[in-house]
C-alpha cells in the first residue's frame, strides 16, 4: 500500500476484454475476446491534471469507463483512493458526488424534456448540496460561473447552442462539488473561439477549485494547454507519460512523434502520415504493438513487446514502451518536471 | 430572439400552417360540443317512436330522415356522437394506461419477466382488435361498460409494443446513463428521466387511436353484440338500416356519415399533432 496521499485514481494492469462474435461469422455462436485495454497502468494524483491522448480505437472511453466504474475491469486492479472503483460506487453517494463527468455528447447527457435550470438542480438535490430554498440562487451561480446568462435556466437543451450546451454540461457536471472532473472531449467539434473560452473555464475552475481533472483528448494543443500530464494511448494500453510539455517537445516514442506531427502546423505542409490503419485489438501484431506502423522498426520490435519503463535516457517523470526510444531533441534534454509531484505512472519493478 | 419565441410563435401559426388540421379540429370539436349539449342541440328525444312518421326521407321536420321505428335520425346520431366518443376515450385511457404499464414492464425487466410480458403482447396482438374484442365481449357480455373494457382491453397490445420500443431506446440514452452516475435511485430516474420521455410520443398515439377504438366499438355494435338497441349507436343504427338499404338509404347512410366524417377528422388531428410534436418528424431544428 503506497503511504498517504493515495492517489485519487489507480490503475494496475487494467484489462477490460469484451466479448465479441468472431469476424466473418454472421450465424456462429463462438465469441472472441477484444481486448479493449491490455495492461493499463496509471496514476492520477489529487490536484492533476491528466489528458488522455489516442486514435480512436485506442480505448481511450473504455478506460474512462473503467475510472468511472461503469465498466469493471476483466483483470488488474481500478482503485479510488486506495479502493476498488465499482465497491465505492455500489457503496452509495460519495463517490457519485466527488467524481463528475462530463460527456462528449453533451446535448445527448442532457435529459431534453428538463429545463436548465432542473438539470443542474437534480445534482443539487440528490446530494444536498445546498437547502431547497437556495437551489434557485446556486443554479444562477453555477450558470454565471460557466459563462452563461442566468435566464438560461428556464430554457431547454434544444433551446441551445453546442457551446452553451457544453457549459451547461460542465455546470451541471461542477453542481455537486466534485473534487474530479473527468471529461470525454469536451471541446471537441466547438470552432475555436468557443473551444478557447471553454478551455480558459475549465482551467480557471481547475485552478479555483483545485480540481482533479482527466480529460480525454485526440488534439494534443488542447492537451497541453489544460494538461500538466499526458498519457499517450495506443492500442488498449498507455505507450508514453510523462509531463505534457516535456512529451511533447520530446517524445520518447515514435507514436508520440508521429502523433505531433501529423497536428497541422502554420505555414508547413502536413507531415507525411503514419502508414496504414490501427490494427484491430482482436488481430495484434506479434512484439510490439505499434511495429507493423512504425517509421523506426527493427528487427527486435516483432519479438519482444515492450512494457511501460522509466525512460533511461530522460527525467525520472517519464516513462515509455518502446524497446528504441527516440533520442531527447537537443536543448530540450532531461525537462525537469512541471510539477514537484510524483510520476503518474509507476514503472513495473524490473 | 430565442427559440423559446419561435415555438410560442409556431404554436400560435399552427392553425395558418395546416388548413386541414385547422379544417379536421373545428369537425372534431364541433362532434364533441354536439355530444355534450346533445339533449339541447337534438330536435327530438333519440328513442322517442313516432308511428305516424316511419322511414321518411330527409325533410324539413327530419332532416336525415327517420328510422323504421319513426326515430329522427339526427337526434340518434348527435346522441350516437356521445356514446362513440365517451367509448372512444375511455376504451383509449384503458389501452394507453396498461399499454403504459406492460410496455414500462417489459422494457426495464429482463430476463424471462421481459420474456413472459413480450409473449402476453404478442398474443395480444396475434389478433386484430375486432376480433379480440368479440372474444372479450362474449366473456363479458354486452353494454356500454362492457365495450369500453373490451375495446380497451384489446388496444393495450399495440400500446404497450409502442412503449416497450420507446423504453428500449430512451433507456440506453446518455442522460439516463448521466443520471445513474449521479446515483440517482433507479424509481427516480424512471419517473424523471424515463417516463416524460416516453409519455410523449404515446400521447400522440392516444389521439392516433381514439378513431381506431370508435372503429372498433361501432363494429361490435354493427355485429349486434356491443351496446344493445334502442341505444342511438351509430354501428347499431347502421345494421338496423341494412334491410332497407334499397328504399331507405338514408337510415344506414346518415349514421355511416357520421361515423366516417368524425374518423378522417380524429385521424387528419391525430396526425397534424404528432407531425407538429414528435421530433423525430420534425427534424433537425
């Protein structure tokens, strides 16, 4: 048992395999296992802030899932606070009120037969966060908080626009107190005007509140500009971490590198992409997960897969899966960590 | 501007935007406004038998004519008018409300509890609701009481098959699976979350099926095992007519009017109120 503080969300060696029919087979009854998450290892410590970058496919939403203990893992540990996540949850209320979310499919979230104003006053209610008499003023609050006009709350979801839906989301996501904010693209699709607004909130809120923040993200400016970890997915399992900045201005990773330069830049054509589609979980390469797309493959990447490790030639924050990790960018070198707190990510003892 | 304004401003229009809808509700209203006021707006007592004046055409003094028995027509038919329309709903309520229960039931239980429901619609609705109410009635016997419960009886199969559709999908929604996160009890997100959802489009069904249910009830009543004579039933009044159908069309004809009049306009409101609320017609605002 790791000395207090615990984390707030542990995971070890998380596997979440589903059961699928087998390709091809539109009568047959014999099922295979896809492995949604194969070997996932993460740490979230309270006050940080983590996004969660992937293809998709990469099971970036099982994960989120499985933190959020809708989906219990096949194999390995999911703990809250030192806790398997599904017996907190089935305990009762405390851990519905600490741990928020807030959905992609905002406006899907969102009950569209109740007012605003009933949205975020059913948090209120259920966990009584406030007296009845007050839930009118608190609901007021918590639209001025995220941005929006008090008189939103006598409107409907459909009465809104994507971003003012989003904000309602996070308001009512806020409503409760939470001291986790776990978030599945919530920007994503909103043009960029709207995007920075909601990102600046969101950091804003992260900071006030001292909230815990785990975002799910497939654009890496979003990553870094909220994020102070970043967890790189590929595959069903986390193949780099380490502080945002330091990942990014130097990954370790050739997925990572890919990933970053396959973002479009000002003024530069857009890198050649990686070859080919993210394999299917159910038909893995042998070795290394990511050999068959890798620009840097050697021989040695069919044979053996590589776990997750402390990376030897960087700071002790980051850790990455890759037998050949690139070489640190000069200047860029060993980052010293943006943060005093411990990695995210505890490295296997080997 | 908001789009609270624009659907206070579409409601207001939607009597400009559809003419026959418009057209349909005034017939409607006008059926409903004649059952209720029926003993002042009817010029005669509906069972009252004059033998001095048997199978008149249409006249000034009968204006649809009289019966065989000498009953004027047009008061049998605005007091018919009550009786369709008070089985009509209540046969309806009957339906919607175990449709409501079966339907909740079967959609939110798994298991053989799901199974065993499922099975009780589809036996329900193996037959087609004439002939389900004839089964009822026989058990029940005849009456005005009696059609209601068996009308409404036989309409809860395609009340509750419509509902179970509507749970199923509103139950794998994002804001149900939001609300369980929240742990919100489970009788609460049923009651909040699920039902208001789900209560809509079935409202919609009701005012659909209210003219299948007067369809029903006046075809037992056709068949002679519904209400019993001299009630003014139009279904009654159309099969008393048959004999004379050669000489004295009217007998059959004005009730046969009647009847189909206040079916196209039930269903041309029904219809108007479901493309009007049910967002899945309305399309993407």
């Amino acid at each position: 048992m790791p000395t207090p503080p615990r984390p707030v969300f542990e995971l070890k060696d998380v596997e979440k395999v589903f059961q699928v029919r087998k390709p091809g087979q539109r009568f047959g009854r014999k099922t295979v296992g896809l492995r949604a998450l194969d070997g996932v290892r993460l740490s979230v410590e309270q006050g940080a802030s983590l996004a969660l970058v992937g293809e998709s496919g990469s099971g970036k939403s099982t994960l989120l899932r499985v933190l959020l203990g809708l989906d219990a893992p096949t194999d390995g540990q999911a703990r809250y606070r030192g806790r398997p996540i599904r017996a907190v949850r089935d305990e009762g209320a405390d851990f519905a009120r600490d741990v928020a979310m807030v959905y992609q499919d905002a406006r899907g979230s969102l009950n569209p037969r109740m007012t605003v104003g009933a949205l975020i006053a059913e948090p209120l209610r259920r966990f009584a966060v406030v007296p009845a008499p007050e839930i009118g003023a608190r609901v007021a609050t918590l639209l001025t908080r995220v941005g929006l006009p008090a008189d939103a709350a006598g409107r409907y979801p459909a009465a809104l626009s994507g971003g003012q839906v989003r904000r309602v989301a996070i308001a009512r996501a806020l409503a409760s107190d939470p001291s986790v904010l776990v978030a599945d693209e919530a920007v994503s699709g909103l043009d960029v005007s709207t995007q920075a607004q909601l990102l600046t909130l969101l950091r804003r809120l992260q900071q006030d509140m001292g909230l815990t923040l785990v975002f799910i993200t497939h654009d890496l400016g979003v990553a870094s500009f909220l994020c102070e970890q970043i967890a790189i997915m590929y595959l069903g399992r986390i193949v780099e971490t380490g502080p945002t900045d330091a990942v990014l201005t130097s990954p370790a990773h050739p997925y990572t590198a890919a990933l970053r330069d396959a973002a479009p830049k000002f003024f530069e054509p857009i890198a050649e992409p990686l070859p080919g589609e993210i394999p299917s979980p159910l038909d893995l390469p042998s070795g290394c997960r990511f050999s068959g797309r890798c620009p840097r493959v050697q021989p040695d990447c069919h044979a053996r897969d590589p776990h997750l490790a402390r990376s030897r030639t960087r700071s002790v924050t980051r850790s990455v899966a890759c037998l050949h990790p690139l070489a640190p960018v000069d200047g860029a070198g060993p980052v010293a960590p943006a943060n005093p707190g411990p990695a995210p990510e505890q490295t296997r003892p080997d | 501007m908001t789009l609270v304004d624009n659907a206070r401003r579409g409601r207001r229009s939607i009597f400009a935007r559809r003419p026959f809808f418009t057209l349909a509700l005034v017939v409607a209203v006008g059926y409903v406004l004649a059952a209720i006021f029926a003993p002042f707006v009817a010029p005669y007592d509906p069972v009252a038998q004059d033998f001095n004046a048997m199978m008149q055409p249409p006249s000034g003094a009968h204006p649809m004519g009289t019966d065989s028995y000498g009953q004027d027509i047009l008061s049998r038919v605005i007091f018919g008018a009550r009786y369709a329309l008070i089985i009509g709903f209540f046969a309806v309520a009957i339906g919607a409300i175990g449709g409501l229960i079966v339907g909740l039931a079967a959609g939110l239980s798994g298991g053989w509890a799901e199974w065993a429901l499922l099975r009780l619609i589809d036996s329900i609705l193996a037959l087609p609701s004439l002939i389900l109410a004839v089964a009822f009635i026989a058990i029940l016997g005849q009456g005005v009481d009696k059609v209601v419960i068996a009308v409404g009886l036989s309409m809860i199969g395609p009340f509750a098959r419509t509902v179970r559709a509507d749970v199923l999908q509103v139950r794998v929604q994002l804001f149900v699976e939001a609300a369980g996160l929240m742990a919100i009890p489970r009788a609460v997100i049923i009651w909040r979350h699920i039902l208001p959802n789900v209560i809509y489009p079935l409202a919609v069904q009701v005012t659909i099926r209210i003219s299948e249910a007067i369809l029903v009830s006046s075809s037992l009543s056709f068949l002679g095992i519904g209400v019993t004579p001299p009630t003014p039933d139009w279904g009654l009044m159309i099969a008393e007519g048959r004999a004379f159908v050669s000489f004295a069309a009217w007998m059959s004809a004005m009730p046969g009017f009647a009847l189909a009049l206040l079916l196209i306009a039930l269903s041309i409101v029904g219809d108007g109120i479901r493309e009007e609320f049910d967002p899945k017609l309305r399309g993407k605002s």
